[in-house]
C-alpha cells in the first residue's frame, strides 16, 4: 500500500473537480466549499460555487471516457475508472493519447445524480462518431494539457490569474463567479 496520508483533504484534493472549481473562486468560498465536500452536503455546495448556473462543468450531460484509457485501465488495473479530467466540459480530447474523448451511457444528471455508477466495457461503448481536424486537436490538445496542470498542480488557494499556464491560453472567469471559462489562443 502506498504510504498516503488518506485524508479528507487528501480526497477533496486528489479525487475529486475541488482544485479546478476552486481555482476560480476567491479563497474564502473555496474554503467554504471544501468544507461542504467534507461534510457530504453536495447540494449546499452546488448553491455556493453557483455551480448550477454557470459551472461549464455542469454542462455536460454524460460522464466521458478516453478508448484508449478505457484499454490501458483495464490492462493495469482489471477495470477502467472515471477520469476526473475527462469530465471538465473544456477538455474535449484526451491529453495522453490525443484523441476525443466519447461520451459514454451513463447521464451525469437526474436520477443517477447522487448515485455511483461505475466505469465499465458495457455503459463506454459510444455510437457517436467524433473527429477533429489535425489543426482543432493541436489547439484542444493545449487546452486539455492546461485545464489538467491547473487540476493536477499542488493547490494552494490560488487564483487562476497566479497560474503558470504552459501554453498561452488564458482562462477568465465570469463576472459571476466562476468558470465559465472563455478560452482564447494566444
Ligand atoms: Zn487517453
């Protein structure tokens, strides 16, 4: 077993969207926020982040999954699992092997909102076929690679604007809030 302190914050931090979602929003409602994680109460925390009206997040109405990921998931692990990056509405492909992500069967919204499905080879088969020109996947590919420093990079309560972006896209927040995010290509 790896020598992990498995704490709450270890959880909030490594598991779940907390550090992309709090990277939008001032320190003290991040705070807030993850002290509602902790406590269970998904649905004040919806109203706190203002995740319901303007979370691009939210916008997504199935959870997504990489075929390739799907493939080396179940090599190394015996199972495939959700990605938390290819849940953001904003990564479009799959960073590591730089193809679109599909939208599986499983709805993010409604009766299955508060319930765990798990990932697997029968809810990741997907009908739709989506492609990107070369030019498209180069700029969703630095989107993609962005979007997973800012989730992935040791949080510190830090406001997007303090990011070290590898790429010159800036993501703004809303007037609202958060997220939202317009990206522009520099
Ligand atoms: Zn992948």
């Amino acid at each position: 077993m790896p020598d992990y302190q498995y704490t709450s914050d270890y959880f909030v931090h490594k598991h779940t969207l907390f550090p992309y979602i709090a990277s939008f929003l001032p320190e003290d409602r991040a705070r807030e926020i993850s002290a509602l994680m902790k406590d269970g109460q998904v649905s004040l925390i919806y109203n706190k982040s203002g995740l319901i009206s303007s979370c691009s997040i939210n916008q997504n109405r199935q959870f997504r999954y990489c075929p390739e990921c799907m493939k080396e998931d179940i090599q190394n692990f015996g199972e495939m699992y959700w990605h938390r990056l290819h849940q953001i509405t904003e990564v479009l492909i799959c960073p590591k092997h730089k193809v679109p992500l599909q939208n599986s069967r499983v709805l993010m919204r409604g009766a299955y909102r508060q319930s765990f499905i798990a990932a697997d080879e029968e809810n990741c088969i997907s009908n739709e076929a989506i492609g990107f020109s070369p030019d498209a996947i180069e700029k969703l590919f630095m989107i993609a690679e962005d979007v997973q420093q800012v989730l992935t990079r040791e949080f510190t309560y830090q406001n997007i604007d303090k990011h070290n972006l590898s790429h010159t896209i800036a993501i703004i927040s809303s007037p609202t809030g958060i997220l939202n995010a317009e990206i522009f290509f520099g």
